[in-house]
C-alpha cells in the first residue's frame, strides 16, 4: 500500500460507503456485537467474574442459554467470547475485589458487574455512538486474531508471572502489520472494483471485479513481490504459512461483521496433506480463468469485505495516517478542495463527487467558485481547470453568466469559449491564436498528469499539430508554464519522426526564451 506517488494523489481510489444509519443497523445486527449487548442486558449485580473481567466458568452455560447457544464447550467459548466483547466495548463494567459489591470465593479472587456507560447507547445513541462502538469490538477481535494460539503456559511464563513474548516467538507488531497488509490489499481491491487502478501488491489477486478474493491470492499480495514473475518453493511456502493463518483470522473476523468468509475446505488438508495443498494452490488461485477453475479455487477460501468492513478497514487506514477518501467527503468543501481533490480520481468517482458537490450550490455560483479556483500557474493548475471543464459541463444554461465574465481572462477565456461553444451561444468573440495555442498546450499538460490512455494522448497530440501549420513555431513562443515539458511530451509520443524531432527543437527554444 505504500509507494511513490504525486503529491496530493490518494493512495486509494475514493470509496462509496453506505450512510451511518444504514452501518450502524448493521453494525448492531453483527452476531458478536448483537450477543454482547444481550449479555449486558442479563448481566446482573450477582453476575461473577474472573480475572481481567472473564465471565466465571459457572456462569457460562447460563449465559449460553440466555443467548439460544447449545450447552456446550462451543457454546459456552461462543458466550465468553460475546462476554469479552461486551467488557471491552463499555456495555458492562468490571467491579473489582476491592469494590463494596465484589465478593469472593473459594477459587480466588472475583468480581461482579454493572450496566457499563456505553449500553444506553443502543437504544438512545446516534448511529456514529454506534459505529464508535462497532469498531471498537472490531478493534478487539482484531487484537484477539493476532494473538498466538496458547495450549500450554508453562514454557513461556516468566518468574515474574508475565508472558515471555521472545520465548513465545511472537512478535504483536509484525502480526498486526501483516493483518493490517492484508485487510489494506482487500479493501483496495474492492475500492477498485468500480473504476480505479490495482497497484502495488494487490495486483496479485485482481481481475475478480469486486467479488470474493481467493485466500491463497490475497496472502500472495503480500508476500509474492512485485517483481518475482515464477514465485520459488520458498516464497511458496511462505504463502501457505500466512495462508493457514489468515484462514484462523477471518473466521474470527467474520462474526463482527467485517467479512463474508468461505473457510478453507478442511477434506483438502486430509486429501493432499495441510503442508502441500494451500503452497500449490497458491498460482493457481490468481490465475483461474473458467468456472471449473473458480470453483477448485473457493475450496482454499474466499474473503470478501462487507459495506461494514470497508467502513471498519478505513477507519484504521485514517488513523494510520493513509489517504483513503470516501465520496462524499468534498460535497461541503469548497471548489478549490473539489478539483485538487477529484485530480486523481477514476472517471466515474469524479463525476459522481461532482455531482454531489454541485447539488448543493446554484449554478451561476457554483460556476463562478469553481472559475475562481481553477486559476494558477503551479504544476496542478492545468489538471484543476481540466476538472473545471468537466465539471463546468454538468452546468445548465443558468451558469452562462459566471463563464461569460471570464472570456477575457487568459487562462479560462479558452475553456469558456469551448463551453458556451458547446451549448450554442452567441455573441462570442472568436478567441486569439495566443489563447487558441496557450489553451493548446494547457490541456496537454493537464492530460499529461493524469494516467489516462497512451493512445488517446497520442492522438490528441498529433490532432493538435495536424490541425496547425507551424504549430511548433508557434508552440515554443507560449507564455506557459508546462511549454517546454509539454513540447518535450509531443515530441516523445508523435509517430512521425522530422514532427517528433521539431517538437524537440522548439522545447529547446522554449527552455532558452528569456525569463523561461
């Protein structure tokens, strides 16, 4: 998920995220979530707990009972479980020993219950109190997924009582570094699915267009690097390790609602040996092609993210400090937030951004803010009046006013001769061969900063200087920033190679003009 990349570009493609009202009735219909807040309705002041708040051993099958679980050991792992949740999330709060109403017996030290500060909030709080709360039960079962499986105590307990984590080979950072890799891969997946570009070691499991992502390609996202064409028996291997243990997360995972998870199919691990099958599935799981294929595929696990996990995923994305927009964010921003924002976004993000952003505004005064903010000469200038443009384009007839004030103005009076132009205005004076070349080479330059298609480019380009004669005589004598770059572009994208070769000399004299 990290890299390189443009100032100001996002490192995700903008998400569409269900409204909170919508995440928070999901949230509290999750079945860990929901059992919790249950057992904080049962709990009472004779309820008795352990150490750290665990729900003592002879309260379990009551528990159990009271949340429609069988009475057994599944049962009773699934209450506690439930219980820990509801400690954690504030929906009950731990009395200890020391409190008036704790009591003791004879296995030790324990403690009762109250009604914690945040359970009056399921029925009286807003549906952010609700999310807060949702993630963080998400933020506790994730702390438990990354937590080593401990059967036996007694090889890794220090003198002092506390766990040795050196013996214990575990190592909480990179567990949860490598969880948070993997849900970031998944979530960029899916952010991309609608339009934006798979980078970076996502690219391993693409190509299944926003459904569920095979387990042995996402482990491989973040293990295979980018670069390795045939991956080694090693890295293979290491694949199948993280494979096994995503497998034991996600079905942790999947009861707070954060993902729909296939398990991997436990007959593989008897039919082809559990050190073997996820290694040698591993290729062939990114490169399924039929629905045969598919098939063999989803018996090694499939994940897919919910509305509910992709809220949950950017949330920790935010506060580790990524770039992960959600549409909607610039609606009440104003325009100079609009076009540096959308600069980077996949086609249909942008306008759908737009549009939201336009809704809110009156046409003449949104296009007069939108006019305001596209002027500059920095680097990211021609790229916003790009976006002007098009945004400018979703404008009725009412915004003719606002375009009309700027046909004198040097760097928008060529955009606004196109758009009234195109919605057949007259009375507009025909433009200067000045602004004909300086408008030229600002769309170039605005194209040239973005990740459109070669191809179109090329055309465009070789459009431009087909439509000109001396087009590069011209070219070199503009008063425009991106001249010379732009120029230097032409002459790397035009097919002909005397046009190509004059483009390189009139870039030259671009970068020579006095006060370039």
């Amino acid at each position: 998920m990290s890299g390189d990349r443009p100032a100001g570009r996002p490192a995700l493609p903008p998400v569409r995220l269900h409204s909170d009202a919508e995440l928070a009735r999901e949230a509290l219909g999750t079945p860990l979530l929901s059992r919790a807040v249950r057992l904080a309705r049962w709990a009472g002041p004779r309820t008795t707990v352990g150490a750290g708040g665990v729900l003592a051993e002879e309260e379990l099958p009551a528990a159990a009972e009271a949340l429609g679980l069988p009475a057994d050991r599944d049962g009773a792992a699934d209450a506690s479980e439930a219980w820990r949740i509801a400690v954690d999330t504030g929906l009950v709060e731990v009395l200890g020993p020391e409190d008036e109403s704790a009591g003791e017996d004879e296995g030790g030290e324990q403690g009762t219950v109250t009604t914690g500060v945040n359970l009056p909030l399921i029925t009286g709080g807003s549906p952010k109190d609700m999310l807060a709360l949702w993630q963080d039960a998400f933020d506790a079962v994730f702390a438990d997924a990354i937590s080593p499986v401990l059967d036996d105590l007694s090889d890794v307990v220090g003198e002092d009582g506390r766990i040795d984590l050196e013996a214990l080979g575990w190592d909480p950072e990179a567990e949860a570094e490598f969880l948070d890799d993997v849900l970031g891969n998944l979530y960029l997946l899916t952010v991309s699915s609608e339009g934006g570009a798979v980078t970076g070691g996502a690219s391993h499991a693409e190509g299944r267009g926003g459904g569920p992502v095979p387990l042995p390609a996402l482990a491989a996202s973040v293990i295979v690097p980018d670069d390795m064409g045939e991956p080694t028996d090693d890295v293979l291997e290491q694949v199948s390790e993280a494979m096994m243990r995503l497998d034991e997360q996600f079905r942790l995972l999947e009861p707070i609602g954060l993902v729909e998870y296939r398990p991997v199919d436990e007959a593989l691990m008897v039919e082809e040996g559990a050190e073997t099958a996820p290694a040698e599935s591993a290729e062939s799981a990114e490169s399924a092609e039929s629905a045969e294929d598919d098939e063999d595929v989803s018996r090694y696990g499939l994940v897919k993210l919910t509305p509910l996990g992709l809220y949950g995923v950017r949330a920790r994305l935010l506060e580790a400090g990524v770039a992960a927009p959600a549409l909607g964010d610039l609606a009440g921003k104003g325009a100079d937030a609009l076009l540096d924002g959308v600069a980077y976004y996949p086609e249909v993000s942008a306008r759908t951004e737009t549009v939201e952003w336009l809704a809110r505004r009156e046409p003449v005064d949104a296009a007069r803010e939108l006019l305001v903010a596209a002027r500059g000469t920095d680097r990211r200038a021609p790229l916003r009046r790009l976006h002007c443009q098009q945004a400018l384009s979703l404008l009725g007839p009412e915004a003719e006013p606002a375009v009309r004030d700027v046909l004198d103005d040097r760097e928008l009076g060529g955009l606004a001769r196109v758009w009234l132009a195109e919605r057949g205005a007259v009375d507009v004076p025909p433009p200067s061969e000045a602004m004909i070349f300086w408008l030229a080479v600002d769309t170039i330059a605005a194209q040239l900063d973005t990740d459109g298609d070669l191809e179109e480019l090329r055309d465009l380009v070789e459009g431009l200087i087909g439509r000109h004669s001396g087009f590069f005589e011209a070219a070199w004598r503009v008063d425009h920033p991106a001249t010379a770059d732009v120029l230097e572009a032409m002459g790397r994208l035009h097919r002909d190679k005397k046009t190509a070769k004059d483009a390189r000399k009139a870039a030259f004299k671009a970068r020579s003009r006095p006060g370039a």
